[in-house]
C-alpha cells in the first residue's frame, strides 16, 4: 500500500539479531505475523520435527559401515542389546545397556581379549548421525590410536553408552571408546557423540565417562574430533582414569601457539 500523499514512506527498520542469527543454526529472530509465527518458520519447525523422529526410529546401515571399515583394513563384528526391537529400545533404556545373549556368547569367544581399546559403534538416538558421521570419524581416529592395540570394531544395534562396559568387559580391553547417536534437537538431527570409558565394568555411571559430542559437519568436524579423542585416550591409558577426574586439555596445545602459526591439523 502507498504511504498517503505528501507523507514519506516509513523507514525500514534493520532486524538487530539479524547478524547473530545468520551466525547460529539456532531459532532466532524468527520474527511473527500478528500473534503467530510466520508461516515459514511453522514449516521449518515441522520438517525438523519430522527429520529427528526419523532419525530416532530409522535403522542405522551397518553393512555399509563394515564395508567402509573393511576398505580401511580393520575387522568388525555386529552384536545387538537385550532390546529385540526398536519400540522395546525406546521404552526400556535398561535393555539397550545390557548385550543379548547371542551377543554375550559371540564376544565371550572373540579373539580380542587384552586389547588396550575397544571401539564401538551404537545407533543410540539417531542412525542418521551413525550414517553420516561414524566412519570418517573411524577413518580419522583409528590411525591416531597406533601403537596401542585396538580390538575388532563393535557394531551394536539398539545400544545405549552403558552397553560398552559390558562389551569392554567381556573383550578384556582397557579403555572403551563408545560412538554413538545423540539425542536429536530440533537444530541438528545427526550428531554423534564419544563416550570414553577406563576399567570398563558393569554398573558404573557417566561420572566414569569423558564424553565428546556433537561431532557432524555442522558442528565439531570429525577430524578435530578425532584429535580430541585421541588426546583422551592418550591421557586416560596413561593415568588409568577417566570421567570427572580427567580434564580435557587437548586444546591447550592450540591456545598457548602464536596467533600467527597456521592451525593445527586436529
């Protein structure tokens, strides 16, 4: 509509979190149509509901990721929880912390017992994050690990973070490194997240933990990941601890470098 004669037009006022939201993935400055949201941002709302429900209740593709890790040169081997499907999974977080007996019986008879590190991969919350980030995060780290010897991948199916200890338990290694679907968000439907635990064993809780999340392209890249990672269990093998008395100085190195040295490579 055109202003009325002789009166100018109504200046166009700059959105003041204009800037910060074009910075953050997070819901900003959505702005409203009279009480409401605008309609666009009601749409996007939904789809990122709809792709993390997906996410939650889709089947992570571990073929392809042992395939990836078969191309890599390193051995893999599937088990699943006490959870006989995805709707048991989701109702009782307890099944997804303990292995089925098929998968007992499995790695009880795996020539990897005395490893010093058990890696696994889980769905956990979100296959998607498994599919998208689990194996160039693998491709990344396991190189770093050397020399420390390092047991046949795990690839558990309906698992939760406390199913490594049972996993670390049975194989015999020190340190289990747990990767694994997080939770999805309404930002970021496909992020993984490292769960380091030392003296793996039934029943400890997260305070034995260190954890790494959010690794995805969107957020912590894999490859800076990996260097983190690797940086704990370096730390947690030699001081034989890890959780709250493990603190992460991985970034320490980068922050005492002058200002003019290129960045480290992760």
């Amino acid at each position: 509509m055109s202003p009325p004669p002789g009166r100018p037009p109504a200046p166009v006022t700059a959105d003041p979190w204009a800037e910060l939201a074009a910075s953050t993935p997070a819901r900003l400055a959505l702005g409203r149509a009279g009480a409401s949201l605008p309609t666009r941002e009601v749409l996007k709302l939904g789809l990122a509901h709809a792709q993390a429900r997906d996410a939650v209740h889709a089947a992570a593709d571990f073929g392809a990721l042992r395939s990836g890790l078969a191309s890599l040169g390193h051995a893999s081997v599937e088990v699943e929880s006490a959870a006989p499907d995805r709707a048991t999974y989701l109702r009782r977080p307890d099944f997804g912390r303990r292995l089925s007996a098929r998968s007992r019986s499995l790695l009880g008879g795996a020539d990897a017992a005395g490893a010093d590190i058990c890696v696994l991969v889980a769905d956990g919350l979100s296959a998607a994050a498994v599919d998208r980030n689990a194996l160039a995060l693998l491709g990344a780290l396991l190189p770093r690990l050397a020399p420390r010897s390092v047991a046949p991948i795990v690839l558990a199916r309906q698992g939760r973070v406390a199913l490594g200890d049972e996993v670390g338990t049975l194989t015999g290694a020190r340190l289990t490194v747990m990767l694994i679907g997080e939770r999805p968000g309404l930002s970021a439907a496909d992020s993984l997240g490292a769960y380091l635990t030392f003296g793996p064993r039934v029943g400890l809780t997260d305070a034995a933990r260190n954890c790494v999340s959010n690794i995805r392209p969107g957020g912590l890249v894999p490859d800076a990941a990996a260097g983190r990672i690797a940086w704990l269990v370096d730390r947690a093998l030699a001081l034989s601890l890890t959780g709250v008395a493990l603190k992460d100085g991985s970034g320490d190195a980068a922050l005492a470098r002058s200002p003019d040295a290129p960045p480290l490579a992760g």
